[in-house]
C-alpha cells in the first residue's frame, strides 16, 4: 500500500482514501488551479495507525520522500533557519466530522526560524504573530491544553498595551507573548514546546489521528451511523499567508447564493488576515465584491475559477481563498451546504444549464428540504426584517410559531383553553411538560441540543420548537426571559420562534402560508409567469419524480376532507381508513352500548343503529376517491377507548353511594369497566380479537363498506374497497373473518344485484404474522405493513411513552440515531417486513403488498420500502409529496 499521495496524485472520486478535503485538493490541483504544494497522508495509515498504536515505519519514510520532494520545489526546507518552509496539518476524513482536530497552521517555526520568516516576509511583527500562533494551536489541539489558559493570556496582553484587536500588539509584545506562551507549554506538559520542525509535524500528524477517536467524534459517528472503521486522512499543506499586509487576505465564496440559489458574487473577504480570524469574528469582513476594487487581478482571476468549479463539479461549491501579497491560492473547495429552496431552485438552474440531467437533478434534492419548505413561514419581506431579534437558538423542529409567552405548563394549559395562543418557554423541558407542550403553538428553551427531550418530543408532535437558546435566560420564578441585549419578555407578552432557522424574535412576526403547499393546494399555478421560482422548481422536480418512481402512494385518511386534500397533494388512494376514529365524538355513546349489551337484542339495536353512520362515512370517501382505492380497516383499538374513565367513575359512583343514591346505570356500567379493564391495553382485546369476540361489530362494517360500495355504483361511481383486518397474529383469525365476510359480501351483491370487487386482506403488524407470512398469504388478497405496531411489539417499546421518557439517554448514547418509530429500523423490524413480504409473495405472486405506519413518509424508510419491493406506501396527506419525490429518488 502507498500510504502518501501528493496533491497531484489524486482526484476528487478518492474520498474515501483521501477524506473530502485532500481529495478535492488533489482534484483543484489536477485542474490547474493555483494550489499552495503538499500532500495527503491516507485513511489507511490512520487505521494502521490506530490498529497497531504505532505508525507503520513505511509511512515515515513515505512522508520523508513527499516532503524531500516538496522542499525541492519550493527551494526552501522545513523550519530552515534563514528562510523556513511551513506547512499547516489538517484532518480530512470522508464526512466533515465534529469533535475531529482541525488545523495546525505554521508548522515548522522555531525559536530560530522565526528569524528567518522575520527577515524573508520583512516584517518582524508578522513572523512573531505567527510562531504565537502555532504555539498556541499546537498546545490547544495537539498537547491537549485547555484553549482559554492562551486566549486569556492574550487577553491579558492586550489589556496592558491598551490594545483593541491582536493586529495593535506589536513585535515586542508578541515576542514577549511567546515567552509566556512557551512557559504554558513547559507547565501543562512538563516539556519544553518542540523545536524540531519535523518532530512538530510528526506529532500534529499524530494528533489528527487519535483524534479519531476522539469522544466526541464516536459520539457523532454514532448518532450519524457513520462507521468507526473509515478513518481519517492528513493533509500537510505549504503555508500561504494572508497576514503580510494590506494587500493580502483571507477569504470565503459561494460559486451561488446558498440561500436562494441565485448566480453571482457570495462571500466575505477580511484583509490582511489568516483563515481562522474570519472564523473568529475578530474582525469585520467586507462583502466579497469589494475585494474587486481592493485587487481586480486576484478578484477577476477568482471569478474565473469559481465559473470553472461549478462547471467541473456541475453543483454549487463553497471555496477557502487566500491572497498573498497579491498572489491568489486556493486553499479548499467542496460541494456547498444549502437551503431547502436553494437545493431545489440550483437543481433546475442546473438542468437548464445542461450540466446535469434530471434524474441527477431528483438526486441532488431530498424529502426532508421538501419538509421544510411545507411549513408556514414568517413574511421574510417586511416581517422579519422589522421585527426585534431577541436571539438565537438551535433549530429544532421547523415551522413558525407565535404566541404569548408563558413558563410553565400549568399555565399553558390555563391560557390555551380560554382561547389564548402560547409560547411555552422552559430552561429544558421534561415528561412533565408533555401537556403544556402540546397546549404550545411552539417551545423555546434555552438548554439542550437536538436530541434533548423538548428537540425529540416537538418534532414527534409536529411542533415548532428552538432548543438550547443559551444567549437567552430563562427566569422561571419571576417568569420572565433576557435577552443579551438587556431586552425582558415577561409572561404574557408576544414572541415569535422559527423553528426552521432558530430564531426568536420579540412581538408577532406575520406568518405567511409556505408557497409550496400553495401550490400542491391547486392555489398557485407554477405555470403563470409571476409564479415563484421556487414552486416553478418543485414543479418540474415533482413531475419528473411521478414519471420515474414505481412505489405507489397513498393517504392515511379517514375523512373526506383529508381525502380530498390528499388527492390534491397526489395520493393514489387510501392506504388506511381508521375507522375507530369515526366513533369518536356523538358516536362514542353507541359504541359503549354495543360494548355493554347484555342481551342479543340491545346489541343489535346498537349495531343497528351505527350501521347507516358508517355506510354515510363510506360513501364520501368512496366518492372523494373515485376510482382509487380504498382501504377500510375494521375497528382496531382497545374498547376502554369507548368506555369511561375508570378512576373518574369509581369516584362518582363512590360519592353517589356514600349519598345513597347511586343510579343502576352507573353501578352497571363500572361493573363492566372493571370487566373490561387491561394493564396492557395494548397488548389486549383490540383488533381482529374484538370482532372475534363481540358478535356482529366486523359484519355490520362490512356490510356498511359493501352497501356503500353498491350505493356509489348504483350512481355511476367507480368504488374500490378494500376491507383490512387489524393485527392479525395466525392464519386461522384471517378464515373466521373472511368466512364471515364473504357471507356478507355475497348477501348485499345479490340484494342489490351488482359486483363489488371488494378484496380483503390484513395488516403485517405483530412478529407472529410477519413470520408466519406464508401461511396467512394464503387468505389474503393483500398485505399492509404496520410499521407502528411492529416496531412497538418487535422492540417491546411502547409506542406512547418511550419518545417522551428515555428516548433522550438513548439518542445521546448514540444506541440510535433517529427513533425508531419515525425511520424504519432495516436491521429488525425491517428484516420481518422483507422476508414476510417473500414468503407472502412464494405463497402468492400476486399478494399487494404496501404499508401504512408512519414510516411510510418518512425518507430514508421509503427507500427500504422501494428496495423491498412494496407496492405502494400510505402516509399522512402532508407527507404525500415527501414520498412521491422519495420514491422517485429511490427509482432514479
Ligand atoms: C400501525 O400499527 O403501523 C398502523 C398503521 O396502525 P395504527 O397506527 O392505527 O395502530
Ligand atoms: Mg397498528
């Protein structure tokens, strides 16, 4: 193996062996761009590295060739005394990784060579500056001293020169800076800081290796599921510097506006500084353009190489420059990050440029930027531009929310009943705040990363949420929040929160409707010619994703409004009609009078009565998706749904008893709660057990879907019922119903004279019927996975605590990265829908197979569900265009 690569040897494609940086370095350097000399240490000796605890003795050789080769080149050698060659180390793994050690800038100066650099750059001050520097990163990242034992001694010196910024310390305090600095050294390491140059790098070398492993780095890993075993690369790099004087600098471009996608100049340029000043904020920048009145030549020159990088990697790419003494390098380039509009709107631009076709073009865009660009926003003309920011937080769960501040959930609860919009601000939230949350229009708090419990437990809700503000204090005895610039928002007065950018604003910032839900919504049209640029470019994204995409999709619905609204939004059907929440409401009262008959005759005057009801449901939905189908699924959930609370009844009846006037009724019906009673409700008598159990209930459901069906024909409807039993565990429950069912199918088509073409079949939702699969197929017209239910039984998770109770320790343990309710978990649950979508397909080729948990819109799960080889998926009418563009993906 070749553990050393110049820049010259590489190419974009090798990430994996180069990480990002040094392959994209290589790849410049290939297209003749101006690149500072170097080279790229591989991931593999980072592994060797890491596996043996020792380099591998190749690779110092190796590394003695390349850098013998880069001092030929540059006519100077590494810390040489009188004109030193320096180098700056930084790591470069496949992923840009938090937590990883970053850079080491002027590797190679010396108490001797700083001297040289003094009289080569002729500025004293400079080369001073400059061994300041590395001492003080060399410490931080490689010696592992704490960072602030430097910044405050520079803080120190420049208080005692009266000195604002570290440009006004002279060469005299910088020298006497370094002394101190050096003695730091010698304190926490017990060892004088190296003056050898080689010895310097060897060990920053080192340094980004272990780093590695670093915790926070595994951390990251984890929770990102990037694998440990890649490793890190190293690239040494010769020092170029933006620190001479007036007419050198340091610089950031954008090839395009990452927020909008637009073509022009984006960036910032800080004169006569190094890269990490701009990073500090130490100084201002100025707007990129302006360096063309500071330096035409390097600006026209960077113009022209911004123009080649887009075309070369035909996408937006972010750039690192540096101008010394009039002389432009480039030191890094990389496809660009982007906004969810952007991505969309550079795609298009893209495809219209010819540089990318457009399946290229599904690729470059994902669900969850289309997500994003759903949610309501606040009026970025005007709104926000006037509103008062009072800081900023994490970005949590998107969406615009205002509302009066309140903090605590008591109170939310208090003010969101008498009608009142509220903000629920907290430190952090936890269990206790779930109904105050869910009271919220949104949740602000000033602790907390994205996987803290108000971050998890938001976006589970669908709520907006910044977490982790930590500018902003939260005083929740005088209830009240500061703001760093002296601002206090007391309980009751307005703030605004946008969960998509993490800013929270003083006042009500207007919300505006998102222009792409317009436009799915059939209000805007993205053919008019004023139409926004960006649904012109979700348009033709979208149209081109329904050409390619082969999973079918449909709506979790059960309500003709949401009907109709998912037909609008593309769904090619029902996946899933509950019908249990169609007796909710006036209707709950029936169904506890089926549940507490005691005699034949009051049942079937129950069923009797909620027959038409739910042949009514049947025939809108029917009509509002007119030759689609429609999947009904008998009754599911457990029927203490329907009865009373027990707690609430025993004491009512208790009360009514110590009065002596306790009613028959009431003493009947708790008798039958506490019949009914469960400690695992859902675990107990719900699904296809109630309509084994209680005569009558799945019949008269059929019956209503059977003459709704007959119904719509007879009026010239194309009607496509599908009747879905729910968790079915064996094969022999799926007989008895269908038994039953066919019965009833064949009573009303003969009644009414008409063929229904119903087909039954039932949901995949328990671990018995996933590996029992075959057998069931061979009673079943369909199969419907229900990912819910099966991760739920498959991890023995309850499906309506774990989010808000230890999902948290284990996010931030990194056990997962996501929960597994909201992405599908490939390895297990997955695993039992793949082999029982198989053995139901050996038993029966043509067995449909779709699924309707909640993963069916969520992205990465379609495309388990794509690979698997489902027929369609069934998702929340929002979450429809999310996985027609998914699917799309998966297929392009
Ligand atoms: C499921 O379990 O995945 C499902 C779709 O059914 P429900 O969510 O109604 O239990
Ligand atoms: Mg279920």
């Amino acid at each position: 193996t070749k553990y050393v690569y110049d820049f010259s040897e590489g190419n974009k494609d090798l990430k994996g062996l180069l990480g990002g940086k040094g392959a994209n370095l290589a790849e410049m350097t290939n297209l003749g761009l101006p690149v500072p000399p170097g080279f790229t240490i591989t991931t593999e000796a980072c592994k060797a590295y890491l596996d043996s605890g020792e380099a591998p003795a190749q690779l110092r050789d190796e590394v003695s060739a390349h850098l013998s080769a880069l001092e030929e080149r540059m006519g100077k050698k590494l810390g040489q005394a009188d004109d030193p060659l320096l180098v700056s180390v930084r790591s470069g793994a496949k992923f840009s990784m938090p937590g990883m050690m970053d850079t080491v800038l002027n590797i190679g100066l010396s108490d001797e060579s700083v001297h040289g650099l003094a009289a080569q750059s002729g500025d004293e001050r400079f080369a001073w500056d400059s061994y300041r520097r590395l001492i003080q990163m060399f410490g931080d990242t490689v010696l592992g001293i704490r960072g602030e034992r430097f910044s405050e001694t520079l803080e120190e010196a420049k208080t005692a020169r009266g000195a604002t910024t570290d440009v006004d310390l002279s060469a005299e305090a910088l020298k006497e800076l370094v002394t101190k600095f050096k003695n730091i050294v010698s304190e926490e390491t017990g060892r004088d800081f190296p003056q050898d140059p080689r010895e310097q790098m060897d060990l920053a070398v080192r340094a980004v290796f272990d780093s590695w492993n670093g915790s926070r780095a595994r951390l990251y890993r984890r929770q990102e599921r990037i694998p440990h075993d890649l490793g890190t690369a190293v690239n040494i790099c010769s020092m170029v510097f933006g620190n001479l004087g007036p007419d050198s600098g340091t610089g950031v471009a954008f090839t395009r506006d990452p927020a909008s996608g637009q073509q022009g100049v984006y960036g910032d340029y800080l004169q006569n500084a190094q890269g990490e000043d701009v990073v500090a904020g130490i100084r201002n920048t100025v707007p990129l353009a302006d360096l063309e009145t500071l330096d035409k030549a390097s600006y026209d020159q960077l113009m022209q190489i911004m123009e080649t990088l887009e075309n070369h990697y035909r996408d937006l790419c972010d750039i690192e420059f540096t101008i010394e003494r009039g002389k432009l390098w480039m030191l890094q380039t990389r496809v660009g990050k982007r906004t969810a509009a952007a991505a969309f709107r550079i795609a298009t631009q893209l495809v219209d440029q010819g540089l990318i076709d457009e399946a290229e073009a599904l690729r470059r865009v994902n669900g969850s930027q289309l997500a994003q660009l759903m949610f309501p926003r606040f009026d970025s003309n005007g709104g926000v531009k006037n509103a008062e920011q009072l800081g900023w937080g994490i970005a949590a769960s998107p969406g615009a929310a205002v509302g009066k501040a309140v903090f605590d959930s008591y109170t939310a609860i208090k003010w969101s009943r008498s009608g009142e919009k509220v903000i629920l601000i907290r430190r952090e939230t936890n269990p206790d705040d779930l109904d105050g949350m869910l009271a919220a229009e949104g949740i602000l708090t000033s602790r907390g990363g994205k996987t803290s419990h108000a971050a998890v437990v938001a976006r589970g809700m669908g709520k907006t949420c910044v977490c982790g503000a930590e500018e902003l204090e939260v005083d929740t005895k005088r209830r009240c929040l500061k703001a760093p610039g002296g601002k206090v928002v007391e309980e009751g007065d307005v703030v605004s929160i946008d969960g998509s950018t993490g800013k929270v604003y003083a006042g009500e910032v207007p919300v505006v409707p998102s222009p792409v839900v317009e436009y799915f919504e059939g209000r805007m049209h993205a053919g008019a010619d004023d139409a926004d640029e960006l649904v012109k470019a979700v348009h033709r994204i979208m149209a081109y994703a329904d050409r390619v995409r082969r999973l079918r999709v449909r709506a979790n619905a059960d309500n003709a409004e949401d009907a109709a609204r998912a037909r609008r939004f593309g769904a090619q059907g029902i996946g899933l009609c509950r019908t249990e929440h169609m007796f909710l409401g006036e209707r709950r009262e029936l169904v506890e009078r089926l549940i507490l008959a005691d005699t034949e005759e009051e049942r079937k005057r129950a069923l009797h009565a909620l027959l038409p009801l739910q042949q009514g449901d049947f025939v809108e939905l029917f009509e509002s998706m007119d030759g689609l189908p429609v999947t009904v699924r008998l009754l599911d959930p457990p029927l203490h749904e329907f009865l009373p609370d027990i707690t609430e009844l025993s004491v009512r009846v208790a009360l009514a008893e110590s009065r002596k006037d306790a009613n028959e009724n009431d003493l009947r019906l708790l008798q039958a709660v506490h019949r009914l009673h469960e400690q695992n409700p859902m675990l107990g008598l719900r699904g296809v057990r109630l309509g084994l159990v209680i005569p009558g209930l799945f019949t008269m459901q059929i019956r209503a879907i059977a003459e709704a069906a007959a119904e719509r024909k007879a009026g010239g409807g194309d009607p496509r019922a599908e009747i879905m039993i729910p968790l079915v565990g064996t094969v022999q429950e799926l007989e008895l119903v269908r038994e039953e069912a066919q019965e009833v199918i064949n009573e009303v088509e003969r009644e009414r004279g008409v063929g229904l073409g119903l087909s039954l079949g039932t949901m995949i939702e328990l671990p018995r019927a996933a590996l029992t699969a075959g057998q069931i197929a061979e009673c079943a017209d369909f199969f419907s996975f229900g990912t819910n239910d099966l991760t739920q039984t498959v991890w023995a998770f309850s499906r309506d605590d774990v989010e808000a109770s230890f999902f948290t320790a284990y996010l931030e343990k990194g056990i997962f990265g996501v929960s597994p309710f909201e992405t599908i978990d490939k390895d297990g649950v997955g695993s039992l829908v793949r082999s029982a979508a198989e053995a139901g397909r050996a038993t029966r080729p043509d067995l449909k197979l779709g699924v309707c948990g909640e993963h069916g819109g969520d992205p990465e799960s379609v495309h388990f569900f794509h690979e698997v080889g489902l027929d369609y998926v069934s998702c929340s009418p929002f979450r429809i265009p999310v996985a027609r563009l998914e699917a799309g993906r998966a297929a392009a």
